[in-house]
C-alpha cells in the first residue's frame, strides 16, 4: 500500500508541481512584457486564476493522502489507541462526505454557469468548477485509500484493538 501512495503523491505532486512552473514562467513573462515593452498580455490572468483552482483541486487530496491535514498532536498522548482509532475512521468518512460535497457543489456551479462566457480567453465559465468535481472524487478516493490502509497494512480494527488493551 506504501507503494502505491507514494506513486499517487508522486503523480499528483508532479502535475502540481509543473502547474506552478508554468504559472511562474507564464506570470514572469507578463511582468517582462508590461512593464519593459509595455505589452499586457491578456489571458495571463485567467490562466493563473484556472491554475489556482487546479492548485486547489489536487491539493487537497493530496494533503488527505498524505496525511497532511490538521493534528492535534498535543491531545493524541492522552488518547487511548481504540480512542485514536475510532477518529481515524471518522475523519476518513468525513473525507467521504466532503468528497461528496465537492462532487455535488461542483457539478450544480457547473450546470449554473453553462453558457456563460466572462473570460478573456473566451472559455465556458463552467470549466473554472471542473477542479472542484475533481477534488471531490479524489477526496473520497483518497479516503477509501487511507480507510483501506488502516485496516489492511496496520492491521488497525476494533476487534484488534480490543483484544490488545485485554491482554
């Protein structure tokens, strides 16, 4: 399971982190053209803009596959290990319904804004939502990933638990 995480958040991080190249480079090259040959190139903006809710879209599952989001690392010495485990499997439904929120909050700003074009590219105002859909699927992937590894790799079930604090 190891694995097959690191090669999701190395896939992941690698589209991140060409996406931010390809931010810097495209915003450097507006700031060169304004302001030393006074050339406002137009569609920097909305590029950056579709960049950052991409940012946004596989950020987040990333962090929840990694493991990255918020600890409260002070209390977890005070909690027992059942204690631990069941808001382990609490926080990944959680995930699950964020998921599900993403998904569904997602696809309702994309049917509103259908038709809509504000852009200076000229795009459809719905594709700015796509990373939002994306986001919650991978939430609830990652979720799963996360829910599926505590009980397969850690071996981490109530039952076992259980039985441990018996002994």
């Amino acid at each position: 399971m190891e694995k097959i995480r690191k090669r999701i958040m190395f896939a992941i991080e690698l589209i991140l982190g060409l996406l931010i190249g390809v931010m810097i480079i495209v915003n450097f090259i507006q700031m060169l053209t304004r302001y030393f040959i006074n050339i406002s190139v137009s569609w920097v903006e909305d590029f950056s803009i579709l960049g950052l809710y991409w940012l946004f879209g596989l950020g987040v599952p990333l962090a929840w596959i990694a493991g990255g989001h918020m600890e409260m690392n002070i209390l977890e010495n005070l909690m027992s290990r059942k204690f631990k485990l069941v808001i382990s499997y609490i926080t990944q439904v959680f995930g699950v319904v964020m998921g599900v929120v993403y998904i569904v909050t997602g696809m309702r700003s994309l049917m509103l804004n259908k038709g809509y074009v504000m852009s200076i590219m000229g795009f459809d105002e719905m594709w700015r939502y796509v990373p939002v859909v994306v986001c919650g699927v991978l939430l609830i992937l990652a979720s799963i990933f996360n829910f599926a590894e505590l009980i397969v790799t850690h071996g981490e079930s109530m039952e076992k638990v259980q039985e441990e604090q018996n002994d």
